[in-house]
C-alpha cells in the first residue's frame, strides 16, 4: 500500500509551490517552471502560503514538493513562514528571492531553514535548474 | 584731560589763595609799619618846630610864629605844619581842620595822631602836638602829612604781588600741562583704546602701561582680563569647531544610511521588474512560444519598464524637488481644494470627508501652495486607501503656537509600532507591490522641513492613524524667501 502510493507520487510532475507578491514574478515564474514540466501553484503573501502549506493544495492528495517564495510580503514575510514552518520535519525544500542581497539576510534565512537563497533579479534559467536539483536532491535523500 | 583739568585747576586756586592771603597780609603789615614810621616822623617835626613857634611867640609875636611856618611849609610842600587855637571860631585860619570833638586827647596835653579823607579822594595823615599859652589858650602844631606815597607803595606791592600769583599759575599751568599728558593723559588714551579693541572682540594685543600707580595696576587688571577673555574664547571656539566636527560626522553617517536605505529600496523596486523582463526576454529568445504567448510576454516586457520609468522619475522627483515659491496662503483654502479632488475617489471607497477650518481669525502660512497641496493630497491618499472598509476621513486645522497645525485622521488599519519610526524613509512601504513606490511620505517630510515645519504621526493599529502637519505661521513684514 505504502509503496503503490510511493510510486504513483513518483510518476507525477514536481509540485511547486510560489508564493510572491509581485503579479508579473509570480506569472513569469509560474510559466517558465510550467513549461519546464513542473506543476505549480500560486499565492501572493506569506499566510496564504502557510495555508495552502498546511491544508494541500486543491485536495490533500497533492503534495507541495518545493516552495519558491519571496522575503517581504504582505500579511507574512517569508522569513515568518519560515519560522512556522522551523520544527517540522515533514516540511519542502524552501528557496528564497531576496532583492536585498545583503549577507546578514541570506544568513538568516538559511538559519531559519531556507534550502538555498536567489538574489532578485535572477536568471530564470538558473531558478529552473535550482529547482531541478533541489528536486533530485530531495529524491536521493528519500531513496 | 577733563581730569588733569580738574586737578589743575583745584591745584592753581589753591594756589592763588595761599598766596593772596599771604600778599593781603604783608601789604597790611608793611602799610601799618609805613604809618606808624610817618606818624613818628610827623611827630618829631611838629617836636621841633613846637619848640621854635613857642619861643616865637613869646618873643616876637604871632605874625613872626607864623611867618616861620609858611616858610617852613615851602620848604617842604608833603609836610605841611600849620597853627592853631583850639578855641578858634569855624572859617577863622586857625581853626584845626578836623572837629574840635575829635581832638579830646589834646586837651589832656597828649599828641595826636589821625587819618583823614579830604573831599577830592586824597588821604592825610594828620598830627596835633598841643600847647598851653601864657594866656591860658589851648594851641597845637598840626602837621598835615600826605598818604599819597604810602598809597602808591602799597599798589606798587599788591601790583608785583599779582604779577607773582600770574606768573605761578601760568608756569604751573604748563608744568600740569606736560605732566598731565605724560602721566595721566598718554596711559589712560593707551588703556581706552586697548579696551575698545577688547570690547570689538580683538583680544589679540597685551595691554602694556607700565608703572605701580593706580593706572598701572588698572592696565594689570584690564591685562588680566584680556587673556581670560582670550582663553575663553579659545576653548569656546575649540568646543564650536568639535560640536562642527561631530555634527560632520553624524551628518556624514545620516547620508551613508540614508544612501544605504536608498539602495536597499531601489534594489526591491527595480529589481523585481528587472527579473521579469529579462525573465520574459529569454521566453521570447528561446523560440518556444505561440505567437500569442510570445506578444503577451512583450507586453509584460513594456508595461515593467514603464513600471521602472515610474519609479525613477519619482526618485528624479524626490532628489531634485524644484526651489519652493513660498507665498502667504490660506491652508484652509487648500484643505478645501483637497476635499473636491478626493471627493470622487473617496466615494468609490465609501469614505467621507469631513473639514473642520476656524474661520475667525485665518490661520495663514508661508508655504509654497503647490508643495503644501502635494503633501495634503498624499497624506489624504494614504488615509483613504488605508480605509478598506470605508471610513471617515476628518480633514482639521488649528492654532498650536507657534505653529499653524493641519491635521489629517483616518480610521483605517494603523501603522505597526514597528513601522512607525521607517514611514518617513524613501522607498519604505506596506502597500502591495504596484501600489506604492514608498516615496510619498518622504517627499511629504521633505516638502515640510524644508518649509521649517514639522510633520509627525500617532498611529493605534486598528483604529486608524493621525498625521499632523506643522507649519510656521504667516508674519507680516517677513522677507521673501526665494
């Protein structure tokens, strides 16, 4: 039983997860990563995404595999769904945009658990392979 | 010079009294002793010839006896003897030339001596040396002396007396003249010179009198003075020149901040445009879109970079906000405009505006209108779109000496305690992405300092937000600032 759903959640696309405020980044970031053959959902602060990180997606059937979310947002930054999400073992990878840059914000982000850090503006390309190796990465430590 | 003036003439009086005093005293003294030297020689002469007219008169008759005198008498024109019966009849030659009351003493056989003024200013000496006839009849010798000498000697002596006094005072006034200058006149000069220098605030010369006198000491003193002076000024300019220094310094930290905020801003608003674009462009690069995909990404492409010409042209806008025209304005006037460019916006939110203006006496301001509108219409702004749900938007001025107050209330979300002190740094905002640059409130606190005014905030999270606006008040007569 464990093993058939093991296997079916293997065969379907990545889910990820992008939580940002700005439309134009979300959209660009949904597309790109879409196109690339990942499934994605979308949200444009930081409680929605704890949210949707907390009660599924569109059912609990659909597991968030990787989440991409900005620092300063509205109702939760992202180091704050960061901090919620600290003590659970269960969590996604985290990456985060930070248009600050600075080494200070990067640092606490990573203490607080963020996989990798991305400075804005980025290269799409770059995030889609971040986001392909996170994925590996997170299927080589499940095997 | 008032003073040596002073002291010399105090000096000369003096001076001319002693020695006026002394001249009256020898005068009279000199002219008691001449008298007395007269009348004794008055004396002698009528001694003599008392003798002889006795004689005569017993030999050889009257008319001999005074034949005898007049001879006598041309002999000697200033020493006049004469004869006379002090029973003789008023007008008769023999009568005695002054009252016979007067001449009591002869009848006691006693000589007499007296003064007398005849009638044409001239004074006499008059002597009587009385005599018994055989008959029995009282006569004298009166031997009639002219004063004039003894008049002219004691002018002779008053005169060089005066000559003496004039010529003391004259040396003396020359004497206090260039001692005066050289003692008093030439320091006192020097030390009110150095201390009008002192007082213009050139405490660069010593004061230099020398001596241990009283001025001597007071040039000390004022020496002492000077370089107290001096040194206080030193050390005041010292702590100016470090209170500069530090204010530099802070000034040169604030810029850094303010440079480093500045930064961290722009990085945000423009970055994440940037993100798209370049995100959009490797889209339409890699060849894989529809043709409606790829139109759509330009589209995105164009409306970011419009995004990012929006934000600098307001950070163009902040850095080089134009020279203010500042000019004597009704702020109730411009509440007033405010309230009429808002209404429409404020409808569409369900907020209402209220106006609360004193109208007697007019608060005036001096403000650059259009500026102050800006600044009212932001904050107006920032009221109704933090009023989601609608509100009311109370509009108010009042008189807070010395400041004029515009007051502009809202009751929607609030600020967070810690928002509140970064509301007024560029580039700071909690509105969504789009619908802020976070320039507003800080070309609002721009606008208003450099008007000299203040802006401040309270703010309770959930009940809404107050800024106030504090404007120096109109004064008639204040010059123009361009």
């Amino acid at each position: 039983m464990i093993d058939s759903l093991t296997e079916k959640a293997d065969q379907r696309p990545p889910c990820v997860l992008i939580a940002e405020d700005d439309q134009a980044l979300r959209e660009l970031l949904a597309f790109a990563l879409y196109r690339a053959g990942f499934s994605v959902a979308s949200c444009n602060n930081g409680l929605r995404l704890l949210e949707m990180l907390e009660n599924g997606i569109d059912d609990r059937s659909t597991a968030v595999d990787i989440v991409i979310t900005d620092l300063r947002m509205p109702a939760m930054t992202g180091l704050e769904v960061l901090q919620a999400l600290f003590d659970r073992p269960e969590r996604p990878p985290v990456i985060c945009m930070t248009a600050f840059g600075d080494a200070k914000t990067h640092q606490t982000a990573i203490r607080y658990g963020a996989t990798h850090t991305i400075d804005k503006p980025f290269d799409i390309d770059e995030m889609i392979e971040l986001v392909r190796a996170v994925c590996k990465h997170k299927k080589i430590t499940k095997e | 010079m008032r003073l040596t003036i002073r002291i010399t003439a105090a000096v000369m009086l003096g001076i001319v009294l002693i020695f006026s005093l002394y001249s009256y005293l020898s005068i009279q003294r000199e002219r008691e002793q001449l008298k007395k030297n007269l009348s004794r020689e008055a004396r002698n002469l009528g001694e003599a010839l008392l003798f002889i007219v006795e004689d005569l008169l017993v030999v050889r008759g009257e008319d001999a006896a005074m034949a005898f005198l007049a001879r006598r008498n041309q002999l000697n024109p200033a020493l006049q003897a004469r004869w006379v019966w002090l029973d003789a009849p008023t007008g008769s030659r023999f009568h005695p030339l002054v009252e016979i009351s007067e001449l009591d003493a002869l009848a006691r056989r006693k000589p007499l001596s007296l003064m007398v003024s005849s009638q044409n200013g001239h004074d006499f000496l008059l002597t009587y040396l009385p005599t018994l006839s055989k008959d029995g009849r009282l006569g004298a010798i009166e031997v009639r002396e002219s004063m004039d000498e003894l008049h002219g000697y004691v002018q002779e002596s008053m005169r060089r007396s005066a000559m003496v006094v004039g010529a003391a005072v004259v040396s003396g006034l020359m004497l206090m003249a260039v001692l005066g200058s050289l003692w008093i006149n030439r320091p006192v000069r020097h030390l009110r010179e150095q201390a009008e220098r002192i007082g213009t605030g050139d405490f660069s010369a010593r004061v230099q009198v020398g001596g241990r006198d009283e001025l001597g000491k007071l040039a000390h003193t004022i020496e002492q003075m000077r370089s107290q002076l001096a040194l206080a000024r030193e050390a005041e300019e010292q702590a100016t020149r470090e209170k500069i220094e530090t204010l530099e310094t802070l000034r040169h930290t604030e810029r850094l901040a303010t440079l480093g905020r500045l930064s961290a801003g722009m990085a945000h608003e423009l970055g994440t445009p940037l993100n798209v674009i370049s995100g959009r462009a490797k889209l339409i690069a890699s060849n894989e879109l529809s043709p409606a995909e790829a139109a759509h990404s330009a589209q995105i492409i164009g409306e970011q970079a419009e995004r990012m010409t929006r934000i600098m042209r307001q950070l163009l806008d902040y850095a080089r906000r134009g020279e203010s025209r500042k000019q004597r304005v009704n702020p109730c006037e411009l509440l007033k405009k405010v309230v009429e460019l808002l209404a429409s916006v404020a409808q569409k939110q369900r907020v209402e505006i209220t106006l609360e203006c004193p109208e007697d006496p007019t608060p005036y301001v001096r403000a650059d209108p259009a500026q102050l509108q800006q600044v009212l219409l932001n904050l107006a702004l920032n009221g109704i779109q933090a009023m989601e749900q609608g509100g009311e938007l109370s509009l108010g001025l009042r008189i807070a000496e010395p400041w004029v107050q515009l007051q502009v209330r809202d009751q929607g979300r609030g600020i967070s305690a810690e928002d509140l002190p970064h509301i007024f740094d560029p580039f700071f905002t909690t509105k969504e992405v789009g619908r802020g640059t976070g320039l507003g409130l800080s070309i609002a606190h721009g606008i208003i300092s450099e008007h000299k005014g203040q802006i401040e905030v309270q703010s309770t999270p959930g009940q809404g937000s107050c800024f106030l606006v504090n404007l120096p008040a109109f004064e008639v007569g204040a010059a123009d600032e361009v």
